[in-house]
C-alpha cells in the first residue's frame, strides 16, 4: 500500500473511531433530543409508572418491549414524541439504567416549577 493512502485510511479508521466513542458515550438526553422521534424536550422530568407498563425501543407499541416496569417504578423523562411516548431512563427497580419509550398515558410526571 503507498504511504499516503495508507495515512489516508489510518486516519480515516482513527476519526471514525473517535466519533463512534463520542456518540456512545452522549447521554440518553442528548441522543434521544438529537433523535428526529423527539417532538420536544421535557428537560429531565421526573415521573413514576401509575401501573405496570412496558418499556419499549422505539415510541409506538409496534416496537420490541424491552421490559416492563413495576407501579411506582421511578423514571427520568428526556422529552415526547407527541402527546403519546415518553423517552426515559429507568431510575428504579428490575430495569434501572435502561433507556427507551414509555405511554404518558400510563404516566405521572412531576412539573419543575421553579
């Protein structure tokens, strides 16, 4: 291989890797606001399940559960895909860490109003 292509192709590997760390590494917040699912932010909204619900990939029942979350399972809200889905990050129970979509109808969100 000549010496300019291979730097080309090194550098190349090396900028793609440099860029695959950084939005692996980007919070839940920024990936799901970045995200074109997102119709708006919720700002980090605490909120709680009011029943037991699904968590799910994507916002609509159509996408894979990825678990369910107890009543009063604690959850961080990032923002809504409309009226219906909520992105969020489980803060308690059997699937704390774990990010994805929840109903708002099976929701309770506490407002910030500070």
């Amino acid at each position: 291989m000549r010496p300019l292509i291979r730097k080309a192709a090194t550098a190349a590997a090396s900028l793609a890797l440099v860029l695959g760390g950084g939005i692996a590494m980007a919070s839940p917040a920024a990936a799901a606001v970045g995200s074109s699912a997102c119709t708006w932010n919720m700002a980090d909204y605490n909120g709680w399940a009011s029943t037991t619900i699904n968590l799910r990939s994507g916002p609509g029942t159509g996408y894979t559960s990825l678990g369910l979350l107890g009543k009063d399972t604690s959850l961080r809200v990032y923002c809504w895909k409309g009226d219906s889905w909520a992105y969020t990050k489980v803060m308690s129970g059997a699937n704390a860490g774990r990010t994805g979509w929840v109903s708002t109808a099976y929701i309770n969100v506490q407002m910030n109003l500070s």
